[in-house]
C-alpha cells in the first residue's frame, strides 16, 4: 500500500534504525524514493513523513531545501555543467552555453525525451579536471564542446549503463550491517571508561601533590 | 522553581544607564521594560527567539570589545554593556530594512496591514529615507489559499518564521514550513495540502508583514478606521482575552490581548472568526410569534404579551413549577442573574438549568478547591481525565503545550488518545466510571493513579485535576463521582473542570443550575435539565430556551423531540436554531459584541465583555429581556444597566464582594479577578500588560498595552494573583454519588460501548451562519478497531448501521482505528448522521451494535 | 625556507595505488595498526595528549587546533563524534579525493577519535554529490566491520562504537558545521544561532558533538602511529605537519599536493615542475585565492608568501580550505566576482536577512555591470552592501549574519573592487566586458 516497494522499505527501516533519532533517516529516505521513482512524489513524501514522525509539508520543506532532491519529475540524466570558479576560468561558461545549445534546453530545463534535464552547478570537487561535468553525480572533465557532445551521445546510446547509475544514484551506497551494539549498551561501557579515566586523573593528581610535598 | 544559585537580578547598562534584568531574559526584553524599545521582526515574546531577521542588532560589551548581536537572542549578564544607538547599530538597523525592502512589493495602499505594518512603522522610523534597489524584485503568484481562513503573499513575506514557528511550536501543527532555500524561500504547506489547524488565525495576528491574511478580514477594513473593545472570548469557558475591533457599526476582527494569566495572546479559530456571524442574513432580529402554523414578526410589545400570557396561563392552570428555563450559559452574568430572579423570585420556579451537557455538576464544583490557570501549569503533576482538550478548550491545548515544554508532567486519563496523548508522561487508558469506581473501591487502578502521581505524595499536594465529560453518552452522575472520590483521596489536590460551555462557570456561580442559588448558595435539589426534558414529553410545560438548543445539545433525540413538541416553548437566542420550528415565541437575542457585561471562565475568573456596536435590527441584550418580562409581568426587576447589575450583585452575593465592575476592566486589573476574592487584603500593584506593538501589529489602544512593567511587580505578579481558595467549600459537602456497575459493564453478544465526543467545528445555528467557518464542520463519524470492520466486511471509510439497544438506527460513516481499545466504538458528533439519538435518557452506558446495513 | 626531505606523505600515501581505497591495500600499507596501538595500549588520555602535541590545525577552513576543540567537549552522559566530509568551497577538491582515494584512513582516523573523546556514536556526513566517494567509504565500513574494527569490543580491547557513513545532499552551507548538524538531523540545513559557540557544548541532538574534518581524520593515524612530536617536527611554528593544497584555475598542472606545512611559497607551489608547473601559457598572475572562494584575494606581490596559516592572516586573508585558485592577466575580474558572488546567492540558506536579500541584490548589480549596465555609482553602493553585511569590511570580519557564509560574500566583490576598480569603469564606460 505504501510507496516504497516491499523491498525498498525494509532498506528504509534499516536507516531509520542508523540513528538516535528517526527524522535523521529524512535525506536518506529521500534519496532512496528517488531511486525508486526518479523524484519525490507526494506519496512518498508522505510515507516518509509517516516512516520519521513528520509531516509531509515538513519532509517537502527539508526536501526543497537540497539540491540533489526534485520534487518535479526530472530526466534520466542529470547532466550539470560547473562554471564555478576553476571550471569558469577553464571555459566552463562557454561549455554551459555549448550544452545548452546542444540539448535545445536551456539550464533547468528537460529535453523533450526525458533523457536529460541540464543543471548549472556549483563546483562539483573536480577541479583539476575542469571545466567538469556530472552525470547522475559521476563527474567527467575536462570536456569541450565536442567531447560533451560524444558524452551525452554515448549516454544516449547506453554505453555507459552500470557505470552511470541511474537517477537516484546511492543506491548502491549500502551498508551490510545494523547497528551491532545498541546505543545503551555503549553508553554504559562509556560510563565506566569515564569512570576509569576519572581514577586514572586521582591518581595522578595525587602522585603530583605527593612530588610536591 | 527558582535555581537557588541563580541571583534574582543582574546589572546591566543600555545606552549607559543602569538597568535590572531578569537572569536569563533576552537583552531587547530587559530594555524594553527600562523603555528603550528596540526595533524587531521576527521576535515575539511568546515564542522562542531565533534570531532571524537581524532588525534588533545591537551593540554588546564581549571579551573581544564591542560587536553587533541580537538583543532578542542574547541573555543579560552581570555586567553588560549595550548600545542601542550608534552610529554603527542605526547604520545595520538602515541596512537590514534596506534588504528586507529589496523583494517586499511597495503595494502598501491596497495591503491589509497598511497602517498597522511594523515593516511600514520601522522603515519610517529606522529605514532608509529611499531606495537604491533599481532590480526586479522577485514574483511569485499571490495570493494563494493555504486554508480556508488564511492566505498567502508569499511576495510579502520577509521569512521572519514567526508562522512556522506557531505552527509548529505553539500549536503542534507543522502543517507549514519553509520550502526552497535562500532568497527563493516561500511558507509553504505540502503541496496541494492545507494548513488544517485549529489555530491557524493566530498566525495572521502575528504576522508582521501583509503576507498573512484572512479571508473573512480581507480588504474590510483600514486600521486607521477602526474601534476597539476589550473583551472575552465566549466560544467556551476558557475565557480568552480578546480585542472585539469594529469600524462604522460592524465587527471587522477579533485579536487575541496578550494576557498572562489565560491566553496568552493566541485565539483558536472558531472564537476569531466567531464574528462572522454577526452579520449574517440568519440572525433573528426580529420578535415572532406564533398564529397558528405561522410564526410572524411582531413588535416587542406584542411578544412580551404573548410571553405574560403563557407565564400567567401557565402559573395558574398547573402552578409556577410547569415552567422551566434551559440554557443560558452563553449569557452575561448580568444576564444570567436577572433571568434566575426573574425565574427564581418573580415566577417561582425552581427549575432551571444551564447546563444542558450534564456536565460537572455545581454540587462537585463547589465543594472541591479550585485551581486557577496559573496553578495548573506550575502544578508538580497534572491529572487530565476530560474530554479533547482541543476540542472543548482549544486555547489551554497550547498553554499545556507550553508548559509540558517547560517540565509540566501531565497524567491523561483517556479510554482512547486525545491531544493531550502526545504531551503527557503517562496515559492510563481508563473509562471515567472505571476510574471513579475504582476511587470508590481501591484496587489497581486506583493505585496506577496514584503511582502515576506520587510526586504530588499522599495528600497530592501540589496536584492538580482537570475533571471534564469525556463521554457525552455518560450521565453526569459519572463525573460528579470521579471528581468527588478524587478529592476525598488527595485532600491536598486542587482541581479544574472542562464543562466548556462559554459562561457555565457564571451560570453556576449564578444559581442557573438545579440545588443552588445565586452566590453558590445550596438550596433544595430539583429537577435537571433531563428531568426536565422528561417531564415537558409527558405534561404541559411552557420551556424558555435560553440561547439554548436542546436537539444538537441532548442526547436522546427522540425524547428531546416530543418534549418540544408537546411544551410551550419560549427561545430567546440570536439565531434561529433546530429548536426554532418548536418555538411559539421567538425573541432576539443582542449577539457578542453587542453586549456589555462579565463573564465568568472556568477558573471563576470574572472579566469584562466588550461592548462594540449597537445589536442588530430588534434584538436586544439578555438582560433587558429579563426586565422586559418582568415588567410584563408587573414586576421590574430593579437595575438595568449592566454596571448597575453587577453593583446589585457584589452587593447582594458575597461571592462577589470586593468586586467593581469599572476595576475589572482596569490597568490594575486588566484580566479580571477570580471570585470570591481571598479574604486577606490584596495589594499587587499595578498589573499592566507587557509593551510590544509589533507582537501583535494592530493592537494600538493604550489601556491594554500600557506602560512597562515595574521590575518588581513583574516578579512577584504570579505569587501575587489572588486565589481561588473558596471559603464555602468544606469538603464535608462533597456529594456522594454512586455508580452503578452497569457503567463498566461490557456488553454481550458484540455489541459496543458507545463514547460519544465532540469537536471544535459542532454543527450550531450559530456556526451555520458564519459563511467560512461553516464549512469546516466535519462529517459526524465513528471510529472502530479495524477487526470491527473486517467482521462486517466493511472497508475503512464506508458506511455502516449503528443499532441502538432501543431500536434507534443511525447510518454513519465509520474510520477504522488501530489505536482503539476493545469494545468501544467512538462516535464523533458532526453535520449529518445523528449520533445523539443512541442515547438513551438514564442510562448508565450506552451500546451499540455495528452492522453493514 | 626547503622542505624535510623527503616531505613524508601522511594523507596522500595511498593516492595511486592499486585499489587504494580496499582493505587489501590498506592493510598491506601499515592500516588499521594505529587503531589497534591505540585501543589496545593507549589510554583515551594519551590518545588525546598525542593529537594535542602534534598541533594539528583543523583541515576545514577555520583551522582550529584539534586536540584543544577535544578538550572543549563538555563531558556528558552522550556525546557524538561527527566528521565533515561535506566539502563544497568552490575549487577545493582534496577531501573528494581522500575519501574517493583512502577512506579507510577516514574510518581509522575517526574510531581512534571516537575512542579519544568517548563518542557513543561517529558519524561521517559526506556531501551527496559524492557518490563514488559514498559507495567507496560505505564499502570500507562494511569491510572494517567484517575486519573486526567496528562495533562490539573491537580488536579484543572492550570498547565498542558505531560509526554511521551519512549522505548529504545537496547544500554548501552545510559545510558549516552547525548547519551540518541540522540537516544530520533531517532537517533543513539552517546554521545554529550562537550562543552556544560550539558544538563541543550543544550539538547533535543538543548533546555535546565534536566535529571535525575529513582530512583532519586522516592526519590522525599517523600522529598514533609516529607520535605527535614528529608531526610537530613537521612545518613552522603553529602550522605543523602536512597539508594539502588544492591547485586550481590557470596553472599548468591543476591538483592536489601534500606539502610541509609553511615550508613553501605560493610561488613556489606555483612554479615548481612536481607542482603547478607554472602559469598557463606562460601568462602573468594577475591575482588569487589563497584558500577558498570566502578568503580575500591576493595580488602578485604577494606570491612569495609562506602557505602558513598565520602568515596569511596577518596580510588579510586565509588558508582557509586549502584551495588556491590562479588567476592570469587575461581573466575578467569582474565576471569572476560575479561568478563568485552567485554562488553565495545561489548557496545562502535564506534564513536571516542580509545574507539572503544581501546576496541576490549584490549579484544583480556584479551582473549588471559585467553585462553592461553599470554605473559608476554602483561601486560605492556595492561596498556599501557588503558592508551591511561585514560591517567596516575587516579581516576576520565582522558580521551582521548568524553565520560566517554573510561575511564571505564580500570577500571577492570588495577584493575586486579595490585591487581592479580601473577594471570596473571599463566596463561601466564602454558598456559591457573588455575581454569578451
């Protein structure tokens, strides 16, 4: 009845329980429905804000805030074009301009195929590549107008599937086990550690004011 | 609970004077009160400071010498410095007005809160004298509807937070929140949602720009235009403080008055836009009688002859005890108290009651101590067996809100979760009778409770009760019971009671209610309300309905019914209600607003009602209708202004000795005083509310703003406030009251306890009337353990038939809900199906059998 | 000023390596025995002692010193340990790289650290956009699990942790670390109002929390492993050990390099063949960026510098990131401010009023003149603004924002302004940009 498949849920209580708090599982839980759907529609805002003791305008709040996350439908790539500062000193302004023209879309938009929707963003960390791309958050660089092209061809023709993940993309980010020791448990072997530094520091105090005397 | 260790004032200079502040007060607080007033946005006294909107930077002493802070954020400590008018301070002041200006439109002539815009009032006083912003501001589509009542400008908004902080602080709604970031952030509720809270208006008061508005108030009014009264909020016995605001003889808002003692400054929805009603085409502005089928508009005269005509005829033929009053807890006091000598002393009757809930009866009320508010929220442990606190009593819902956050332990008692569920330590899911039974008895659910508040110990001192009728479908004997036991076994507990109607409180102070004259003075029992009701079914009775409407208020319908049917029926009320077509006479009532007088809230805190514009069309105030017929009946009554019937009755009733009508409303006492006062000498000084325009923009008359508060009387003003403690009230006289088992009785062959609750949106004549808030009346519903619904093969959400145990059948639709006990099937009254007719009359517990058809 | 030689590799040791960031190489290249030494013949006391001797600076920006930021933590019932890996400051590009490169020094780095402060739970924030970087640090967890150096009673010595890898997504405030802490909470990510200061006093879920850097995190086995003293042995005066420089814009070879601490000069860093390998083109600086978009800028003459934090503080800038970003003389320092500038709009998390209406308005008048549309008034009103922002323009600056993203807006657009104003009338005069 919920959005998240069977499947996907079970992946979802599992972050939940990584935390003291649930609404910590909030941007996880989203990145995971993006996998699933390709962008946050409001049933899975709304499983999310159930699954995090939210509400959904909260979980639509914290949502818009990111960038990563689309509360729009979005294409199968996420093509963005850095023109920071290192890839605009690289050409990156002309590289977006290249793009745009190549896509008939202008930044923001989505090709009429839903393949791709053309970001500008912000420096991506791969500066020494630049000007850079990202597709589906893996990075490409340096690239001219001519080698973005052959990338958003060779995308199109799926040469790069299982190397660009699809939209969603951390999915294979996953970790294998839970929490093993349950945070009470730690939390009484961190009494006794304090317990034992504390002995630790009399003791030593002491042995000083006995050199002193 | 003061930190020893914390010293009761610390020093510090603003602008080089020395200043006394309170440890851990914020900077902009503490120069305030030295009157040095700091310009602020996103600040509001009742909510936590964020910090936000940078407006009330000043300068602050720190290690490093002097930097820009925000003196909303800041605490005081020994020994700081503040500048508030540098140089440096005017010139960030100028600076953030010039960026707020940068997006916010220059639509001020056709914007609500023109005139009374604290972004207009500080631009004038701190801003920049122009613009150097030569851009385009940012669009967004404007207005958009959020909710029913309220809109949003998004692109007047200056993010300030203080709405998404109420919502998601004050009330416990996060229904809206910031969505998008940067100088793209909007208020936002999910998409295509809504902002469904009970407290929604209050963010419109608080906004601080023309970004909030509602729709009832939209472009009615300039604020230059408008009058104010002072006044009470009468939609239920909380007894809100508000400002009634009216321009050219009509009401145009109500805003919430920042009192202390009760609200706080905040309003639920259904009291703010109450006023919507008042103009409405169904008012009953004219007196009607009856000539034979037809009811026709007649003259006062000849109504009050009508009404002679029946109290003689009726007197004469079958003796002053045929003739009854229902209702009247929405009256004045001064009202009240005419309309019970008129009944009591003019026609000699007893009968009469106010309380058509059956509520908490007066005999309990009086004989156990009363908490005021204030008790209640520093109480060491608060017991809630009532019903929904945010139903019957929105605004305490956000007070106990507050004072969970502040260390207030809460113990519910509740069959099924309330509101009150999430803000409470503990809940013991008990019936009320289970519980009063179990007071009476001992055994383990006496002991839970009392483990569950052992920090009030033995005598449970220190704790308080809120007693109210958490089942409509219980009779009152049930509550009168669990109160009384509780107060037998913790002598030392205080209580309050959540009978909610607005002036119940006064009615029963009043001698409104059955066994009780006015003064809370014990007199013969007689008969109540249901009695009553029986009675008129099966002989003649000529029945005033005072703003009273016994078929949504009773159960029992079908009783109810043939009562009004086979009785003479005189309805005083200012909306023609479903008693209506029942009626001979029909006399109109002067609505809120229209009326001067007091009221009495649950605490027995006497205040004053703001009187605003004349009543409408022939309608007049309650308690020169009670003159009226008096004088019909060659009786006046005496006095019949209200000032000089509240002299009568401060001189008359000891209950309200010391009181005088002008003190109540006065900077000394600006949120009246519970009666009776304590018999020591009470000096407390001036009490005048805190000073800050733009908490509530719009709020401008000086009585109740006044100046700032005296260091002192600050502190001491809570320990001061008189205490309810009343002198007649020996715990000797508590009732005893017996249940019967059969309350807790479960029923056989799968048949159902019904609970029977209501919401804030009820079906009345009143709220029918008012166009917008009409439409948030729900559904009447009932809610079932989902094996309820799968054994009928019914889906959630579907239609189901409700069997009563007397042949009554009512289809309504049913929710399913996991959080239910066994056994019980929660009704929740609403437009449509009928839930009031499965009660019968004298029952002890109502059952029902669910079927799919 | 020379460096030891050879300049011991401490973070970078692996970057190159086959499969460097598996647990095979890892444990090949000397891993997981700082932990073990740690754990199992150190008290937390001289864990700590250890950090505090090495003087390592805090790799983040602000360059705290490290060991004294665990002394701060309030000692409570709960405390957490949360590690910033949420780099985001345009053309700074080393932490990507450590956690792509080597994250098994992360999670060594930062479960010594969690044993140093008694953190209940560690929590490594890395920015969303990673996301090779996440799969790889989450796979290092999982072996690190499977290796015995998380969870219950780790390598035998009777403490246990929990270290949880958290994907961000999307927002360069949450680089700052309060901001950080809001969106680990699922919340958006607004910085925290100070007071408190820091977060070593109220942090994650209002529970003491020290937050350090990526980098920082991958110093610290080495610092186990050889003793603070050699760290400190390291660099000059305060700024000990190594770091890594992030070398961007018109240099001949963009990267990260892992140098002495305040051994070498921008120049230097510059020029060198195994470095920058000069200017691009062989063309002139015209100006840079001496660590960050959120620093001031510098001009030629003060390219021979020493890359110490404390040197370049005291001529009005900061190491900041570690990034530095050379600009030649064929570049348009109005559209580079510009650029700057909108990143800062386009990044400003809207929650107080200068830095969200402060930013979209400096942008639009740095647009307008670079598109033409100038007047030479603007100049002073733009300073003007970013004055209402960092009032009297200083350095450190003051602030009139909650956080510190307010102050950095005017860094570039002031720097501009005043090292290139001629630049500006240019533009403003023949309506439009010279060097298009």
């Amino acid at each position: 009845m919920g959005a998240f498949s069977p499947d996907m849920r079970v992946r979802a209580e599992g972050l939940i329980a990584l935390y003291p708090e649930r609404r910590s599982a909030l941007i996880p839980l989203c990145h995971l429905a993006q996998q699933e759907a390709g962008y946050l529609t409001r049933p899975f805002m709304e499983e999310i804000a159930e699954l995090t003791g939210t509400t959904p305008a909260e979980v639509y709040g914290t949502a818009s805030f990111y960038d990563m996350l689309h509360t729009e439908p979005v294409g199968k790539y996420l093509v963005g074009v850095c023109t920071n500062i290192a890839c605009l000193l690289q050409g990156g302004g002309d590289l977006l301009e290249h793009a745009e023209r190549a896509l008939g879309v202008p930044a923001g938009g989505t090709t009429e195929d839903d393949m791709f929707t053309l970001e500008e963003v912000e420096c991506v960390a791969h500066c020494d590549k630049a000007p850079a791309v990202q597709v589906n958050y893996r990075f490409f660089g340096p690239l001219t107008g001519e080698s973005f092209d052959d990338l958003t061809a060779k995308l199109r023709a799926g040469e790069y599937d299982g190397v660009v993940p699809p939209h969603g993309t951390l999915i294979r980010v996953q970790r294998e086990n839970g929490i093993e020791v349950p945070l009470d448990e730690v939390l009484a072997e961190r009494r006794e550690m304090d317990k034992a530094k504390a002995a630790r520091k009399a003791a030593a105090d002491a042995a000083k004011a006995k050199e002193g005397n | 609970m003061s930190n020893p260790e914390t010293p009761a004032v610390v020093h510090i200079t603003v602008d080089g004077v020395e200043v006394e502040a309170m440890p851990g007060e914020p900077i902009i607080e503490a120069a305030g009160r030295a009157g040095t007033f700091i310009p602020r946005f996103c600040y509001h006294p009742r909510m936590r400071a964020v910090g936000m909107c940078r407006m009330c930077l000043v300068e602050v002493s720190g290690p490093r010498g002097f930097s820009l802070q925000p003196s909303c954020y800041l605490p005081v400590t020994e020994g700081m410095q503040v500048i508030t008018k540098s140089e440096k301070v005017k010139k960030a002041q100028v600076g953030v007005l010039e960026f707020l200006l940068v997006n916010h439109p220059l639509d001020c002539p056709v914007c609500d809160k023109g005139g009374e815009c604290p972004l207009q009032d500080q631009t004038l006083a701190y801003g920049p004298g122009e613009s150097r912003f030569v851009e385009e501001k940012r669009h967004w589509e404007k207005p958009i509807e959020i909710s029913k009542l309220v809109l949003l400008d998004r692109e007047r908004c200056i993010q300030c937070d203080r709405c998404v902080r109420f919502a998601r602080e004050v009330a416990g709604d996060p229904f809206i929140d910031f969505a998008g970031r940067g100088d793209n952030s909007e208020v936002s509720t999910f998409p295509d949602g809504e902002f469904t809270s009970y407290f929604s208006g209050n963010t419109v008061q608080i906004c601080p720009v023309g970004a909030l508005t509602a729709r009832p108030y939209r472009f009615k009014a300039r604020p230059w235009d408008l009058e104010e009264a002072e006044s009470t909020c009468t939609a239920c016995s909380f007894g809100c403080r508000m400002a009634v605001q009216f321009s050219r003889g009509e009401v145009t808002r109500f805003l919430g008055i920042d009192s202390d003692v009760v609200n706080n400054s905040w309003l639920c929805d259904l009291g703010r836009f109450a006023y919507e009603s008042l103009d409405s085409e169904k008012r009953l502005v004219e007196p009607k009688v009856r000539y034979r089928s037809e009811m026709a508009e007649v003259s006062w005269h000849d109504a009050m002859s009508r009404v002679g005509a029946h109290i003689r005829t009726f007197t004469a033929d079958h003796g002053a005890g045929s003739i009854a009053f229902l209702g009247g807890a929405g009256f004045t006091n001064e009202g009240i108290h005419s309309f019970v000598k008129l009944a009591k002393t003019t026609i000699g009757t007893s009968l009469f009651d106010a309380d058509l809930d059956g509520g908490v009866p007066a005999s309990v009320v009086f004989a156990t101590p009363r908490a005021t508010l204030a008790e209640a929220l520093a109480a060491k442990v608060l017991v809630v067996a009532s019903a929904d606190v945010r139903e019957e009593l929105p605004v305490l819902f956000l007070r106990l809100n507050d004072a969970v956050k502040k260390g207030l332990r809460i113990v519910e008692v509740s069959e099924v979760e309330t509101s009150i569920s999430a803000l409470a330590a503990e809940r013991l899911p008990l019936s009320a009778a289970r519980l009063a039974l179990a007071l009476q008895s001992g055994g383990p659910d006496a002991e839970r409770l009392g483990a569950a508040i052992a920090a009030a110990g033995e005598q449970g001192d220190g704790a308080v009760f809120l007693v109210g009728k958490s089942n409509i479908a219980d009779p009152a004997d049930v509550y009168a019971a669990l109160a009384a036991s509780a107060s037998r076994r913790w002598p030392g507990a205080k209580f309050l009671f959540g009978n909610s109607r607005a002036n119940i409180f006064g009615a029963m102070d009043l001698g409104a209610v059955p066994g009780w004259l006015p003064g809370r003075v014990a007199t013969a029992p007689s008969d109540d309300a249901r009695e009553i009701i029986a009675r008129a079914a099966d002989e003649p009775m000529l029945l005033f309905l005072l703003g009273a409407d016994p078929l949504s208020e009773m159960p029992d319908t079908a009783l109810v019914k043939s009562a009004l049917e086979n009785a003479t029926v005189v309805l005083i009320d200012s909306f023609e209600s479903g008693a209506a077509p029942y009626a001979d006479v029909l006399l109109p009532l002067a609505a809120y607003g229209e009326t001067a007088g007091t009221t009495t809230n649950f605490e027995g805190r006497v205040t004053r009602l703001g009187r605003a514009i004349v009543p409408k069309g022939q309608s007049k105030p309650d308690y020169l209708i009670a003159a009226e017929i008096g004088r019909e009946l060659g009786r006046p009554s005496g006095p019949t202004a209200p000032e000089e019937i509240f002299a009568e009755m401060a001189r008359e009733l000891p209950l309200y000795r010391g009181l005088a009508y002008a003190e109540l409303a006065s900077n000394r006492y600006p949120d009246g005083l519970v009666v009776p006062l304590e018999r020591k000498a009470i000096s407390i000084g001036a009490r005048p509310r805190r000073l800050d325009p733009i908490a509530t923009p719009g709020l401008v008359a000086p009585y109740h703003q006044g100046p700032a508060k005296p260091f002192a009387t600050e502190v001491g003003a809570a320990a001061a406030e008189p205490g309810a403690e009343t002198p007649a009230s020996p715990r000797s006289q508590l009732p005893e009251v017996s249940i019967d088992p059969a309350a807790v009785s479960v029923a056989a062959d799968g048949r159902l306890r019904l609970l029977l609750t209501r919401r804030l949106y009820r079906p009345t004549a009143q709220l029918a009337a008012a166009p917008i808030l009409s439409k948030l009346t729900a559904q009447a519903e009932i809610r079932v353990a989902p094996a309820t619904l799968e054994a009928i093969g019914k889906s959630d959400g579907s239609e189901v038939k409700l069997r009563g145990d007397h042949g009554e059948e009512v289809a309504v639709v049913a929710k399913s809900d996991k959080s239910l006990p066994d056994g019980v099937v929660l009704g929740r009254l609403g437009d449509g199906a009928n839930l009031l007719l499965l009660v019968k009359s004298g029952t002890w517990a109502t059952h029902v059998k669910v079927g799919s058809n | 000023m020379t460096q030891t030689d050879p300049v011991p590799k401490i973070v970078t040791s692996r970057v190159g390596l086959e499969e460097s960031w598996g647990i095979k190489t890892y444990l090949a290249t000397g891993g997981y025995t700082a932990l073990r030494k740690a754990l199992t013949s150190m008290t937390p006391e001289q864990v700590a002692d250890e950090v505090s001797k090495s003087n390592l600076l805090g790799r983040g920006g602000a360059g705290f010193e490290v060991g004294r930021k665990w002394s701060m933590l309030k000692p409570a019932p709960v405390r957490y340990l949360v590690i910033n890996g949420d780099e985001s400051e345009p053309a700074t590009f080393k932490d990507h790289m450590l956690i792509e490169n080597d994250p098994h020094q992360i999670v060594e780095g930062t479960l010594i650290s969690a044993y140093a402060v008694g953190a209940a739970r560690a929590f490594i924030f890395v920015r969303g956009e990673f996301a090779l970087g996440l799969e790889r640090l989450q796979a290092a967890v999982n072996e690190a699990y499977a290796h015995g150096a998380i969870g219950r009673n780790i390598f035998g010595s009777g403490f246990s942790v929990d270290l949880v890898v958290h994907p961000g997504a999307g927002a360069y405030i949450c680089g700052e670390e309060t901001a950080l802490l809001e969106s680990l909470e699922g919340k958006r990510g607004f910085p925290r109002i100070k007071p408190p200061y820091f977060p070593a006093v109220m942090g994650l879920y209002g529970e003491p929390t020290i937050v350090n850097n990526v980098e920082s995190m991958s110093n610290i086995p080495w610092i186990v492993n050889n003793g603070g003293a050699s760290f400190a042995a390291l660099g000059v005066g305060r700024s000990t050990g190594t770091r890594i420089f992030a070398l961007a814009g018109h240099v001949n070879r963009p990267g990260n390099y892992e140098v002495e601490m305040a051994k070498l000069s921008f120049r230097e860093l510059v020029e060198r063949p195994e470095y920058g390998g000069g200017m691009r083109l062989g063309r002139q600086v015209k100006a840079f960026i001496p660590g960050g978009v959120s620093a001031p800028w510098f001009g030629p003459d003060q390219l021979d510098m020493a890359l110490s934090q404390d040197d370049v503080a005291k001529a009005g800038s900061m190491l900041g990131s570690g990034s530095i970003v050379m600009m030649d003389d064929h570049t348009c320092m109005v559209r580079a401010a510009w650029r700057i500038t909108k990143f800062f709009w386009r990044e400003s998390c809207g929650q107080c009023t200068p830095c969200r209406e402060g930013s979209g308005w400096i942008e639009k008048m740095m647009q307008r003149i670079e598109l033409g549309s100038g007047r030479e008034a603007d100049l002073d009103l733009l300073l003007d603004a970013c004055d209402n922002i960092a009032p009297g323009l200083t350095w450190p600056p003051q602030q009139t924002t909650i956080c510190v993203l307010g102050p950095s807006i005017p860094s570039s657009v002031a720097s501009a302004i005043r090292m290139f104003r001629d630049e500006f009338l240019v533009h403003i005069k023949e309506g439009g940009c010279p060097y298009e």
